[in-house]
C-alpha cells in the first residue's frame, strides 16, 4: 500500500516542488529589480513619503556602490543558486548519461 501511494503522489509533488523553485526564482527577480530600481531618483519619488514603511519593507537609499552591491547580494546569489539548481541538477538525463548495463561489453 505505500509503495502504492508513493508511486501516485511522486509525480504530482515533484511538479509542486518545481513550481515552488520556480516562484522562488520570480520572488527573487523581483527584488533585485525592485531594490535596484528604487535607487533611480524618478522611481523612489513615485514610492509613498511614508519613509518607515517603506524601511520596513527593505528599501533603502545606498549612498554607495559598495553598499548597493551588498544590499543586491543576497538576492542575486539565491537567484544564481535556485537557477543553476534548477538547470543542472534537475535536468532530465540525456540520452548519452543514461547507460544500460544489460548494453556494456563483457570484460574479460
């Protein structure tokens, strides 16, 4: 019976496991956008005035390159991390990496 149940509910949990990294990666594209652009003076003048909210949500004015750098590194890196995971780890094999063993040569 488990063997049963573990065979139907794979399938579906790995396409929701799929959809979860895939929203991570929007989640983090749309941070990295959203902190990069909020430096730009025409787009933060279109934020609210209320300047605690806007802290609270992470926002913040970077008086330098170095700190905008640090403040876009996190999300970057876990954009870069869940795509390469995504692209290398998860990729179905390919016709060349999937060996029959029954195909091998005998070895003397």
């Amino acid at each position: 019976a488990f063997m049963f149940c573990y065979v139907i509910a794979r399938k579906p949990l790995e396409l929701r496991n799929l959809w979860l990294w895939y929203l991570l990666i929007t989640y983090s594209m749309v941070c990295v956008i959203l902190l990069y652009t909020y430096q730009l003076p025409q787009i933060s003048s279109l934020w609210t005035d209320d300047k605690d909210t806007i802290a609270d949500i992470g926002m913040s004015k970077s008086t330098s390159p170095t700190e905008l750098f640090l403040q876009l590194l996190i999300p970057i890196l876990v954009l870069l991390t869940v795509t390469i995971q995504l692209r290398v780890f998860r990729a179905p094999p390919t016709s060349d990496q999937v060996v029959d063993p029954m195909l091998l040569p005998d070895q003397p």
